[in-house]
C-alpha cells in the first residue's frame, strides 16, 4: 500500500510539473508576440529567418514603396558589376532612384507602421554624408555618376548598405481585419494550448467534485479560479498567475521567497504610514485631553470628569508610592548611610562653630577632640535614629493608611491650589506645545525607522521559536 501510495504520488508529481512546463512554454510564447513588434527590428537585421517565418501571424509585409527602393538599389548594384558606372542603364537607374527617394519623402511610406522617427533618421545620415541641408538634394547629389565615380562607388555604396539600407529594410506593412484592428493570428498558435489546458481544468473539475461531493459545478470550477485565467483571449500576460501556482505547487521552484519580499515590500510600506498615524493619534489625544483639562481634573477628583476605573481595585499612585518608600529605605539608604553621616557631621560641626562658646573651647586640644567625636557619634545616632523610624513606620499599619491619606490630599490640594493660581492654563500650553514638537522632530523619525530591519528581526525569533 506505501509502494502504491509512493508510486501515486510520483506520478501526480510528474504530471504536474509537465503541465507547469507547458504552460511556461506557452506563456514563452506569449511574451515573444507580445514583444515581436517592438523588436522586429532587431529580428529583420540579426535573424532574418524568425521574420520570414512570424510576420504572417502578425500580418505584416513589405512596403511597396521601401520594397521598390531597395530592389532598384540591387539592381543598380548588378549593373555597375557588370558594364560599369559609366553607362546609359546605370544613369536611368539613378534618375529612377532620385526619383524614388524624392517619393519617399513626400509620401513617408513608414508612417503606416509608426516608424516616421526612422525616415527622418535616414535623412539626416543623408544630409550629414552629402553635406546638404535639403535632404532631397542630398539624394540627388549622392545618386549622380559624378559624385559616386569621384567619392568612389564601392565607398558610397559601402556607406548605403551599412546606414540606409538596415533602416529602409525595417519598414512594413500591415494588414487590417475585418473588426478594423490589426491583423494577428497568434490564437491558431494559441489554440492547442488552450484546448490542452481546457480538458485538463475539466479533468480536475471532475477530481474536486469527486473528493468534495458537497461542491457544485461552478465552485468545483472556482476552486482553482486562476487556471481560469489560461484562456482569456485578451491579457494574456495575466497567465503569469497560474504559471507561477503551478511551477511552485510542482516544486520546480521555491515561491516563498517570492512571496516573502513581496509582503515584505507591502508591509513596509504600510508600517511606515501606520506608524506615524497611531503615534499621532495618541499624541493628539493626549493633547486633547490636556486642553480639556482632564489631567487636572483628575488631580483634583473633581465630580464632572468621568469616574476613573481602577484595575484590580488598587491605587497604583498610591501602591507606586509605597514601593518607592519601600526601596528608598530598605535598599537605597543603607548603602548611602556613610554619605548621609557624613552631611550631617559637616553640618553639625558648622553650625557647633557659630556658637560662640565653641569656638573658645576649639583652643582646648583634649576638648576639640572631645567635641569632633561626639559630632561623629551624634551623626550616627541621628542617622541610626532616622532610619529606624522611618522603618517602624513603613511597617506601622496606621503609617499606611496615613501615607495613602496623604498622598490623596496631596493630589487634591495640588489641583486646587493650581487651579486658584491659574497655573494650570500655562501648564496646558506648555504640555501642547512639547508635544506637538515631538510630533514634528521624532514621529517622521519613528515613521522612517528601518522596517526591513524590524521584519528581519520578527522573522528570525518566528525561526527560532519553532525550532
């Protein structure tokens, strides 16, 4: 049963990949007709053959008129091989190619084909080899026995077959059907693929309605809709789509890498106009509520502003408080007591100095010394004393409730008293305007952060997170 499971699926796996590559064939194909008229040229001058051979599905042939000019040419070429430059044949062929080339001007043949840019090309080499502003006198002094016999025939005939010629040679006519477009038969060349891809999708059709009997007709067809984009007659460049599903659904290549810069490119993009919009839109309410005056109001507990909701039932001002407390005193002053002892001494030993009994005992040495150690001790116990009240009575319960007492009419009588001095309006101001400056100096930053970075960055913890 594995064998035949294994063999199933190197069988389905071989399918898929030769209808991928028939599709790539033809989309192939497809990029050659849409590209042939551009670079017909290029094809009439280096591969001539590939002309021959697909002008006849675009409807093209050669211009009368260009096509006359270029055989008169070959002929005057035979006859100068064969009787020479000074004769009557070769002087008729030159009047008849003066003649031509004044009809070329006039009737600009290449218009038809939208190639009038390289008539007025061919003119210019013209006028800059004969040196002549007119370019139909510089036709005319260039096909004159004179000018070939004393510039030398095989010299200018060398100068015509190398600068005019290619360019009269890409000159064409196209036919016109009969719905008034251009003539293109590229669907006789279309066609078998279509047919091909056509049985396949309806094959497949019959699979999905097999395996998901709950489908109908259509969604069977809808369920793999971009293969219905193989058999649209117009934008077939669309069948990119379905080459690209097929090629990675076969494993003949890797879409995911694809896939990644493309999102990664529409993410940037919209990462960098987010940004900027949330952090404006907060900065914004921010300063919406401090022109409402809602910060202060909340200071001041006052009954108009809408009822503050606290999460878990905790004072975080006054929980934030009591945890600053408690590591000011348990962690932070008994590392900075010697510091502290050390102010108070200084200070004790100032202000002992302004007495002026002191100052007279000062000259006693066994007295002064007596006096600096008890200005140690005393700054000892005085620091002792403060530390050790100030920790019976964060572990004082009374403290606590007082100390949540406090800082609830700390807030309150800091919002009236503000409010009395008619502070607050300055504040607002202030506040507005620091951060509309944020918004101007660090938000356009914030916007143009390295987002490629970030999705970098996301991308290898997403990696590493599911190994």
């Amino acid at each position: 049963m594995i064998k035949k499971n294994g063999f199933s699926q190197r069988s389905s796996l071989i399918f898929e990949r030769t209808i991928a590559l028939i599709i790539a064939v033809n989309f192939c194909l497809i990029l050659f007709d849409l590209s042939y008229i551009p670079l017909r040229d290029f094809y009439v001058l280096r591969l001539r053959q590939v002309t021959q051979i697909y002008d006849r599905i675009k409807g093209i042939e050669p211009h009368r008129e260009t096509e006359k000019y270029v055989e008169t040419v070959n002929q005057l070429e035979t006859q100068v091989s064969q009787i020479g430059l000074k004769s009557h044949q070769v002087q008729i062929q030159l009047q008849e190619l003066i003649h031509l080339s004044d009809e070329m001007i006039d009737t600009d043949p290449f218009i038809g084909a939208g190639k009038s840019g390289t008539l007025e090309t061919i003119k210019d080499r013209m006028r800059k080899h004969s040196h002549k502003e007119s370019a139909k006198k510089a036709f005319a002094i260039f096909w004159s026995q004179e000018h070939l016999s004393k510039y030398g025939w095989k010299q200018e005939i060398s100068f015509f077959d190398e600068k005019i010629r290619p360019l009269i040679l890409t000159n064409y006519y196209r036919k016109i059907g009969e719905n008034g477009l251009p003539w293109d038969i590229f669907w006789t060349i279309d066609l078998p693929f279509v047919i091909l891809f056509g049985v396949e999708l309806l094959g497949r059709t019959f699979y999905i309605r097999r395996k998901h009997p709950y489908l109908n007709w259509l969604e069977a067809v809808l369920w793999r809709w971009y293969d219905l984009l193989l058999f649209l007659p117009f934008w077939r460049w669309l069948r990119i789509i379905p080459l690209i599903v097929r090629l990675d659904q076969s494993k003949l290549i890797d879409s995911q890498m694809v896939q990644q810069q493309i999102n990664q490119g529409i993410l940037a993009n919209f990462a960098e106009e987010i940004t900027e919009v949330v952090v404006v839109r907060v900065i914004n309410q921010i300063q919406s509520s401090i022109q409402r005056g809602d910060i202060f109001l909340w200071l001041s507990h006052q009954q108009n502003v809408k009822p503050y909701i606290h999460v878990n039932n905790v004072n975080e001002l006054t929980a934030l408080m009591e945890l600053l407390a408690q590591t000011i005193i348990h962690q932070v002053m008994p590392k900075i007591q010697p510091e502290i002892t050390a102010i108070l001494r200084h200070n004790i030993a100032v202000a002992s100095a302004k007495v002026p009994i002191y100052g007279n005992l000062q000259n006693f040495p066994v007295i002064g010394q007596a006096q600096i150690q008890l200005n140690e001790e005393l700054a000892i116990q005085i620091t002792n004393a403060l530390y050790n009240v100030l920790t019976g009575l964060n572990n004082d319960t009374v403290n606590k409730q007082l100390s949540g007492q406090l800082v609830e009419k700390f807030t309150a009588v800091l919002g009236t008293e503000m409010q009395k001095k008619h502070v607050i309006t300055e504040i607002e101001t202030l506040l507005t305007d620091f951060l509309e400056e944020i918004k101007i100096n660090y938000v356009q930053r914030l916007s143009q952060e390295d987002i490629n970075q970030i999705i970098a960055q996301s991308r290898q913890l997403a990696r590493k997170s599911e190994r």
